[in-house]
C-alpha cells in the first residue's frame, strides 16, 4: 500500500513563500519512475491540477501558477515538492500530493493559507 505524506503547509503573508514537501512511504514506491502531481482544493471549489512532473522530467503547470511555482523531485529522498512563490490569497487552498493522476494515489492534503 502507497502512502504519501505531504508536508510544509501554513499560513503566510501575500506576496510570501512555502515549500511543500510529499514523501512516499509504506511500500516501495519510486517517485522518479512516476508521473507526480500538485493539486489544491480551495472551499466550495472543485479540486484542480497545480503542477505535474513525469518520470522524464516534463512539467506541467495551471496558467494560474506559471511563473510563481516550480515543482521538482528530489531522487535521492524519494520526495516531489513544490515551491511557492509570491503567494496569493487565491492561492489559498488544501494542497494534495498525487501520483498517476485522478485514478492514482492521493496524500492527505496540507493547508495553505495567504493572508491578505
């Protein structure tokens, strides 16, 4: 059984950073020989792709967030993170680690709070 677990979550100022952080644990699961994802959920809202990085490396981004975040893996810690910058209180959402899409694996989600 895969578990992910993200981390990094909170609460910060518009125009702030946060770096999330998933791991996988509970099996042996390479993050590097699978398509990772972001997605995020704000309330009353459906929940929404924020970034993808496939086992070759391509990444993907929601128009929203080009520019301000950066997804990548780290091989050696079997983690996919996610970097936020210049935050916006749109941005507010419950964050949730993935893997191999809708179908796939899910985390337990972390909150992300931008104040305004």
């Amino acid at each position: 059984q895969v578990q992910l677990v993200e981390s990094g979550g909170g609460l910060v100022q518009t125009g702030g950073s946060l770096r999330l952080s998933c791991a996988a644990s509970g099996s042996i699961f390479s993050i590097r020989a699978n398509t990772m994802g972001w997605y995020r959920q704000a309330p009353g809202k459906q929940r929404e792709l924020v970034a993808t990085i496939t086992r070759g490396g391509s990444t993907n981004y929601a128009d929203s967030v080009k520019g301000r975040f950066t997804i990548s893996r780290d091989n050696a810690k079997n983690t996919v993170n996610l970097q936020m910058n210049s935050l916006k209180p749109e941005d507010t959402a419950v964050y949730y680690c993935n893997a191999n899409g809708w179908r796939g694996y899910w985390g337990q989600g972390t909150q992300v709070t931008v104040s305004s």
